[in-house]
C-alpha cells in the first residue's frame, strides 16, 4: 500500500523517487564521480569487511598503488564523522578501490569478482547507489540520494526510460529478495497506472 509518498514493503518503507525518477548511470559521461567526490568512503557493512579483509590479497592485484598504500596505513576500513564504517579514502578524496582506465572510476573489489578471485561484487552501497539504505529499530528506510554529479544518469534514465527501481533491480534482489522485489513492481505498476 501506499501512504504519504511511501511505499510500504514488508519491513522497509521505501520512497516513491524509486518508483517515479527515471534513472541509468552512464559512466563514459560522468566518470564515476560518484567514486571520487564527497566527505567519506563508501559504507561499509560488518559482513563486507570480514570478505574484504579475508580476500585483500585476491583484491590488491587488481588496486591502484595509492589505494593500496591507503589501506595498509588506515587498514580496511575507516570511520566517517558520524562513526559509520567505510571505504578509506586517498588522501581525501577517492575510495582507496577506485582505479582509474581512461579517465573512468572502475572498482577493484568488483574486478576481483569478475575476475573469479572474490565472492563479493562490490559494498551494497555502492551496488545500490543512489538508494541510501538507512536501518532503524523497527523498519528500514529506502531513499533515493539526488546528487547533482548524477545529471547524465538523470538524463540517460528518460532517454532509456528506465525507471530507478528498474535499473537497481540486481541489486535490490540481492539485498531485499525477489519476492519484495516483485511487490515493489507491482506498486510501481500501480503508481504508473494512477498517473496516466
């Protein structure tokens, strides 16, 4: 059902942005900035950690000098101002997993999964970027994160259209499951219908 902008998914109450804003990333126009700029690293789950840390050496093949040197100085991870665990930065900027092939952000973790050397593709937060999953006592919160670096996937989106919730679909699946995923189409669905 739906209530105050909200779809209501088992536990999660999820923003209708998934469901309205059209949305596909195009890293050959952006660059995969979303990698590059802002304040911390990307956030980090404790289950996420315990891979990285037990498969850095599979990863590091596949990292940048820099962001090697980065976590053999801050370790696996690294506390943002708020005391959220995540990605350690290069010198304040980059993830330490960004490494750069024509000028465009690729992640390490993700090469070493593509690559067969690791069981995780890459930081939930990062697979689901820009949803921000925020976890309460009681519910979880979806929200979709506008981030102005993020104008090309806005357009790319309507040109493609291609609804958000569409374009996340992996990685939504992967974190919520195909049964709550299959509601959220159906809510879309209805969303879609009540516009037209």
């Amino acid at each position: 059902m739906t209530k105050n902008s909200v779809l209501i998914i088992q536990n999660t109450l999820v923003s209708e942005d998934l469901a309205q804003i059209k949305f596909a990333c195009n890293c050959n126009l952006c660059l995969g900035q979303c990698c590059v700029e802002g304040d911390a690293g990307a956030p980090l789950n404790d289950d996420e950690i315990t891979q990285i840390t037990a498969h850095i050496e599979h990863i590091k093949p596949f990292m940048s000098k820099q962001g090697i040197d980065a976590i053999n100085v801050q370790g696996i991870f690294a506390y943002d101002v708020e005391g959220i665990k995540g990605t350690p930065l290069i010198d304040g900027r980059e993830c330490a997993f960004v490494v750069y092939k024509k000028g465009i952000t690729f992640c390490s973790i993700e090469l070493a999964f593509n690559n067969k050397k690791v069981k995780l593709q890459k930081p939930a937060s990062c697979h689901l970027y820009p949803v921000r999953i925020t976890d309460y006592s009681d519910f979880v919160a979806i929200n979709y994160h506008k981030w102005s670096i993020c104008k090309t996937a806005l357009k790319n989106g309507i040109e493609s259209n291609i609804y958000l919730y569409q374009y996340l679909k992996i990685p939504l699946i992967n974190k919520f499951g195909e049964e709550w995923y299959n509601e959220l189409v159906m809510l879309a669905d209805h969303l879609h219908q009540k516009d037209q």
